[in-house]
C-alpha cells in the first residue's frame, strides 16, 4: 500500500468518523431540548439577530425595575 491509498483510506474515515461525531452532536442537543431542563439554544441564537438596544431580552429579569417605576 502507498502513500496515495493511505491518504485516501485516511480520508475516507476521518470523513466518515467526524459526521457520525455530528449527528451524534445534533440528537444531543434535540434530546436535551425535549427535557424540561434542557437549554433551548434556538432562544440564544436569536440575540445575533436581535441585538438593538430597543429588542426585547430573552429572560425577564423580576429585580430590574421598569421606566418610571417606584420604590416601594
């Protein structure tokens, strides 16, 4: 065997190797989003798209107070 049909054996299961690496990573984040204490990564990706100022935050903070609010 020569150097060309190794670098192609090679190739071939390092291809094959990294997209069964992928769509392992992929059922893992599906399956942990199903669970109730999942992250929902579809929510943070959104903040690359709604970065203005004026955009509504994903998570409510309940301790910052409103405009105009008052202490009480």
């Amino acid at each position: 065997m020569d150097i060309t049909a190794f670098s192609a054996y090679s190739y071939f299961f390092l291809t094959l190797f990294m997209t069964v690496i992928l769509y392992a990573y992929i059922y893992h984040l599906y399956k942990h989003k199903k669970s109730a204490d999942g992250v929902d990564y579809e929510e943070y990706a959104k903040l690359a798209l709604d970065d203005e100022i004026d955009d509504k935050p994903i998570y409510e903070n309940p301790k910052r107070k409103k405009v105009g609010e008052k202490d009480e």
